[in-house]
C-alpha cells in the first residue's frame, strides 16, 4: 500500500520467513506469486501465497488494470484478487492528482507498483521477507523488490521534478536512494519494501527489466513539457 497510514497492534508477533517463503523452497517461475488477495483489511496487507497467478473474476477489475496497468492489460493470470486491484487505483490515484501533468511519469510510477502487486511473475523479482499474525491469520508487512537498474532509473529520471511524491521534499529534489527509501518506508506506508536496484541481483530472482519504463520526453500522449521533464529541456 502506498498511502494508507496504520499502527500496528503491540500483540502482533513477527515471523521471518527464513526457509518457508524465501529460498529453495520457493517456486520461482513464470506465472508463480509470492503473496495473493488480502489477508488484513486494515491497511490492505496481503497473504503470503507461492503459489500460480489466477484470473480476474471481475470485468471492473480488468478494466481498471487496462487503465493504471496497460502493460498488464494481455495478462489473463495475475497475483493479483479484485480487492487488491481496487485498492492499488485507491492508493496511486493518490498520486495522480500530482503527476497527471507529466503522463509518462505517472505511467511509471503506477508500473512500479503494478509490478509489485499484480504482476503474474512476482516469483521471479520479489520475496517475501516479514509477515505478522493477527487472530491466526498471516500477512506480508516486508518485501524485498529487485529492479534493474534500467527500471529503478527510468522510474526516478521521468518524475524527479516532483519530489513531494518521490520523497516527500517540498522544495528541491529527491536523490534516487532518497526515492527508494521513502517510497519503501515512511509513515504511510503499511506494507514495507526493500528496493534493490544497486547491486547485481542475486540468483535465483530476475530484476524487472526496463522495457515497461518510458523516457518523460518520449513522443505520445504522455509526453512531459520542460516544465516537468528536464530531458524535454535540451
């Protein structure tokens, strides 16, 4: 969850995932999730699932994945439920109001976490680190999310004129390990992530590759002005 503020219960019990949902004993392949649907309502936190991504069973849904997701829109499995999809339009369109003016940015920033939650192959660049337990039921609180660096880059270029999203600066701007660590902690966010981005990613995960960012001064609807991309300045 992006914007959604909850303290946590001083009853709660973490539990380090250490050989149940990280390591061998993880499948990782296409197609494979990490966690799936919600498991703590209060914050949206999701339940940690290894198990194959499933269809939307709403058309709703399926819609707004088209909207906020395009890059996911052919997809017909997901790691995603519809609870989830609703909630990740509630939590980025809390950004939207912010970023609309620079389209491409905004599609970034809605891809980062996209990937995170919805993608059909979280196995491959995500793991589960930390989970809680309340009333006997088990939910994700941390992640650890591996990014090339193409896709962590492409995200921070296209929307560093915009340092309240980023980091929560009103003036000036938001180095990229700045943006990572407030965009994966602060006191809004519920579920926690770790952004790896910086060194060679360690076998067996698969980085998301770049392919789904766009430069904020590449040709189309979402093209960015000067304004608020500084590569559409040169």
């Amino acid at each position: 969850a992006l914007y959604i503020k909850m303290k946590l219960p001083s009853f709660l019990v973490v539990v380090l995932l250490v050989g149940c949902t990280t390591g061998d004993s993880v499948v990782r392949k296409p197609g494979m999730c990490v966690m799936y649907d919600v498991c703590k309502a209060k914050g949206d936190l999701p339940c940690p699932s290894n198990t194959p991504a499933k269809p939307l069973e709403e058309d709703k849904s399926k819609a707004i994945i088209a909207e906020i997701c395009p890059h996911l829109s052919e997809e017909e499995l997901l790691c995603c439920s519809d609870s989830q999809v609703a909630a990740l339009k509630s939590q980025t369109d809390k950004a939207k109001f912010m970023l609309s003016s620079c389209g491409n940015c905004l599609h970034n920033f809605r891809a980062l976490f996209c990937d995170m939650v919805c993608s059909p192959n979280q196995s491959e660049f995500m793991d589960v680190s930390e989970t809680e337990e309340s009333d006997g039921v088990e939910h994700v609180t941390r992640l650890s999310y591996y990014l090339s660096n193409g896709y962590a880059t492409g995200m921070y270029e296209s929307c560093k004129k915009f340092p309240m999203v980023l980091c929560m600066k009103f003036f000036g701007k938001c180095t990229i390990e700045e943006t990572y660590n407030f965009l994966g902690d602060n006191s809004f966010t519920t579920l926690k992530t770790d952004y790896h981005y910086k060194d060679p990613t360690p076998a067996p995960f698969k980085p998301r590759p770049a392919d789904t960012m766009v430069p904020c001064d590449a040709e189309g609807d979402g093209q960015c002005s000067c304004h608020t991309c500084e590569a559409a300045c040169n």
